[in-house]
C-alpha cells in the first residue's frame, strides 16, 4: 500500500486541471499583469477570469474579490485592516478562542497596540453562542471576527446568525472561511459576512496565494503601500500563475461540491465509526456538533500525540495532531482545551481529514494501521492498563 495522506485540513494535492492551467503563466504568458502591451493584456485577462471564478464560489461581485498571499494575509488584512480604518478614539474586536492563529495572533498584537479584544468561549462541541457575541458587543465595538469552521475539529460555527447581530449593531464581520471554502456551500450574503478569507492550497489550488473578499463600501486600510494593485487594497506585482490556479480550483469545486461533499463525509463517517470500535477509550471531539464533511479529530487516551504522528506515519499513514502552524508546540492545542479537555487529552488527540483524492482503499489501510499503533504506545504508558481478557 502506498502512503495514505490524511491531512488535507493543513494542505492538499494541486489537482492535474489547476497546474495545466498555471503552467502557461510561467513560461510563455509571462506578462506582467498591469503592462499594457498584448502580454500583460493576456495576463490582465486571466487575473480577471480567476476573479470572477472566486467569486461564483462564495456568491460576491468580482470587483469584491482582492487577492493576496493566502489565508493569514487575508485575516490579517480583514482585521487590521478594518480596526485601522475606523475612526474611534477607542475601537473593539470580538473574537473566539478558537480561531486559527492568523486570527488570534493579529488580535493579541492589536492588544498590545491598545486596543480591546473580547475572545467569546466556545460550547464542549466547540461552536460558539451567538448570543455570547451579543453579550461582548460594546459601544465601541468595530468588528467582530468568527470562523466559518475550525480547523482542527471541523465544527461549523453559526455564522449567519452572528453576521445578523452584526449587521443589527453596524459592526462589520468577518470569517476565516478557509476550512470551508471547496467544501461546504458559501454565499456571503446569507451570511452577512462584510469580510471573508480563503486559501487555494485548502482546496486543490497551490500555496502562496489566497484572496480576501470585501463587501462594496467596506472601509479597509492596506497592510503596506506601493502600487495601486487590487483597486488600491493589496499592492504589489499580481502572482498571475498562482492566481490563475486559484480560479480553476474555484471552478472544479463550484462544479464537484455537493458530489464530494458526500462521498468524503461517509468516509469519513466510516473512518471515525470504525476507529471509535476498535480502539478502547477513544473518542471523537466536536462530533455531535455540524462538521465539515472531511474532518475527525479523535482522542486515545494514554497515548502521546506527536509519538502516534510519527509511528502511524513510519507504518503509511500521514495525519496530524492538530494545525500544521502548531507542530511541534510544546502546549497542548488551543481548541482541545478551549472545549474543556485536560492537557494530557488534548496532546492525545489526532486530526484525520480526507480529501477529494482519498479512496476506500486508503480508509481500510488507515483502520487496520491505527488501533494498533495505539495499542503499541499505550503498553510503553505506565499510565495504561490493558483491560483483563474475558474467558
């Protein structure tokens, strides 16, 4: 058997589509995108044709589409972007506990900036009450900054409801879509999303490139200055290849989304039923929750997360502790204990996430290897004890 990779929450294969339609964008179509001659023009014409693709992904106008170096430049420029522009001597940001790090560092460092940020707790499910956002919102309030989906539990947050607070307060709020865009329909509108960030490599586009969606009327400060690139919101010499892989992946999920929707999540499903029977004490985190179709994040107790990494990996099997930014971190993940879980369970937990490549095939592999490499580990802990064999 082959390496099966389940881990496709922290990257994913390019698909064949996307790197033949970048490949002419390195070689012969290498216009700069802002010249004015015929090669440039080329270049123009396939920027645009990738931004109307983003955005009949998520439901927005082209001209609302502003591309960027991928998700953490996205979050990072939806929400300093939005605290700088406002005009209040005193400004506030509600926030989760359990944003990605592109979220919460950006926040942390606006704190030591001088301004407030309200991070709202999350359910042992992992979601977050609406009406906690309610109750954080204040006077000075300038935005509020949810996920569409955790990263590492996959659990749905309610963001149509929080975007309708938002707009009840005329505060602007933005989502880190990133886990959820090419897996779960997205129309910014129902969402009341002013703000919305995606990466390609999340869904079978390359890395380094991602865009960031901004409602029409939406005041936003760029991070730094030069040209007047992106209708003056991120300067900068456009990344033609990438942002043409950008919209052909847009176009294969916008065409596959519902069909794989539900084939990944009944491996899923599988994955996560078969490993909860076969492994005594372990257990899914966030799964009685709404999830993103392809993610499961299990913990087996006794074991050490970052060992079962490496020993399912040296038997074929790739997966992960948690968001790849983390590895090897020596607290215990942010979004484990913020749905209660003690340190020793949160470093025993495993994230499994499939992807549109993952086959059947692979499912039974990562079955047979696990429970296992679990057993394996577990007889090394002085802390385990086997449970008696019956007659």
């Amino acid at each position: 058997m082959k390496p099966v990779y389940l881990d496709y929450n922290s990257t994913t294969p390019v698909a064949q589509e996307v790197l033949e339609a970048m490949l002419p964008y390195f070689t012969r179509e290498a216009g700069n995108a802002s010249s004015i001659h015929s090669f440039g023009q080329r270049a123009r014409s396939a920027v645009e044709r990738a931004r109307a693709a983003v955005a009949e992904l998520i439901g927005a106008r082209p001209a609302e589409i502003v591309f960027t170096s991928g998700g953490t430049e996205s979050d990072n420029l939806a929400v300093r972007g939005i605290v700088a522009a406002s005009a209040g001597p005193r400004k506030h940001v509600i926030t989760s506990q359990i944003e990605h790090h592109a979220v919460l560092n950006t926040c942390q460092e606006l704190e030591r900036e001088g301004i407030e940020v309200s991070y709202v707790s999350v359910s042992p499910q992992g979601v977050v009450d609406p009406e906690d956002v309610r109750r954080a919102l204040r006077p000075e309030t300038v935005l509020i900054t949810v996920m569409h989906a955790n990263n590492e539990l996959g659990t749905v947050q309610p963001v149509e409801e929080i975007g309708k607070i938002a707009a009840e307060a005329d505060v602007y709020f933005h989502t880190d879509a990133v886990q959820t865009a090419g897996k779960l329909p997205i129309l910014v509108e129902a969402m009341g999303a002013d703000l919305l960030s995606i990466s390609a490599h999340k869904f079978r586009g390359p890395k380094g490139v991602g865009a960031l969606y901004v409602r029409k009327g939406t005041r936003l400060r760029p991070l730094f200055h030069g040209g007047h690139h992106e209708r003056d919101r991120r300067p900068g010499t456009e990344n033609v290849p990438g942002i043409v892989g950008l919209g052909r992946a847009a176009e294969l999920a916008s065409a596959n989304l519902a069909a794989d929707a539900g084939v990944v999540a009944a491996r899923r499903d599988r994955l996560e039923r078969e490993l909860l029977t076969r492994v005594p004490h372990a257990r899914a985190n966030g799964n009685r929750a709404p999830r993103t179709p392809n993610t499961t994040n299990i913990v087996f107790p006794f074991v050490e997360g970052e060992a079962l990494v490496i020993a399912l990996d040296l038997k074929g099997v790739a997966c992960s502790t948690g968001a790849a930014c983390s590895a090897g971190a020596v607290e215990p993940s942010h979004v484990l204990t913020a749905i209660g879980l003690p340190p020793e369970e949160a470093r025993a937990s495993l994230r499994f996430s499939l992807g549109h490549e993952t086959t059947d095939e692979e499912i039974d592999f990562a079955i047979s290897v696990v429970p296992g490499a679990v057993e394996h580990l577990r007889e090394l802990s002085p802390m385990y004890q086997k449970p008696a064999a019956t007659r």
